[in-house]
C-alpha cells in the first residue's frame, strides 16, 4: 500500500434497501456526476470502472466489490480523500445480515491492515459539512456494540 490510510469512511448507496445494485451501477452515477479515476490505476484495476468514487462496495447478498484501487485516492469525501478508503453499502439504513457481516470483516481486516487503532472508522455523515444521513446508521454506536446491527437497521425477508 503506498498511501497513508487513517480514515476508513462508511457510506450508504441512497438507493431502496434490499435493492440489487452493482458497481457498474455506481460507477455510471458516478461518471454522470463528473467524478473521473486516475488514468494510471484503471487501465490496471477495474478497467470497466471510470468513474466510482468508492474502493468498496458490499452488495445485498454481502459480497464485497472493488472500485477503486486502494492505492488510488478516492471520490467519497470532500476533504478527506487522500489519506481515506471509501466503503458503500447499498441501501439507505436497513441491511442484511449479509451486508453486515461483510461490513464487520471488511472494516476489521482493513483496521489490521492499516494500523488497527491509529486509523479512525466514521460515517459519512459524522464528517465536517456533511448534511446528509449516510449511512443511515451510527457507526459510532455500531462499533461501540461490537459491530453487531441494531434491530432496527437489521432488513429481514
């Protein structure tokens, strides 16, 4: 990894809980926004992706994606791109069990991978001059219960 990484960033995809969506999906939202990858890392990584903001995106089923590289600076918080990795959940705040199982092993081998308590795990709302409720949960609270779902944010059949 050749960027300092000390913030891991959790978003939602704003889109119906429980919807399928995919990172091509993203990416075209993305690229209609005129967000735009660097030319160095997607003729090697995820070449059909031109746009996405995210390096992670976690699907209904609770599979992982990748956008962006890692080492590519992302498009997911103002301000806070160069030393951060973006994760998207979609939805908007209710998640499969799937959704946070993957969440929780995500954010955990990333905290392993990039110095454990030095790097800072948030929302996207709980930065500066963010009005919006994304995700639509308290990753502060979801951390603190151990990184299990309230019931609340927990989508069931």
């Amino acid at each position: 990894m050749a960027r300092e990484i000390n913030l891991i960033v959790v978003h939602c995809a704003d889109t119906p809980d429980g919807r399928p969506q995919t990172v091509a999906d993203i990416d075209a939202w993305h690229r209609a926004r005129g967000f735009h990858r660097s030319p160095r890392f997607k003729t090697a990584f995820n070449p059909s992706l031109t746009s996405i903001g995210y390096h992670y995106v976690i699907y209904v089923d609770g599979t992982v994606h990748t956008g962006r590289h890692p080492d590519e600076v992302g498009a997911h918080a103002v301000g806070h791109n160069h030393d951060s990795l973006g994760i998207c959940l979609l939805g908007q705040s209710r998640y499969t069990a799937a959704q946070w199982d993957a969440l929780r092993n995500l954010v955990n081998d990333l905290l392993i991978e990039h110095g454990g308590k030095q790097t800072t795990v948030c929302g996207h709302r709980d930065l500066p001059n963010v009005h919006k409720e994304c995700p639509g949960f308290d990753v502060d609270t979801w951390r603190a219960a151990g990184m299990v779902a309230e019931a609340a944010h927990l989508l069931t059949a």
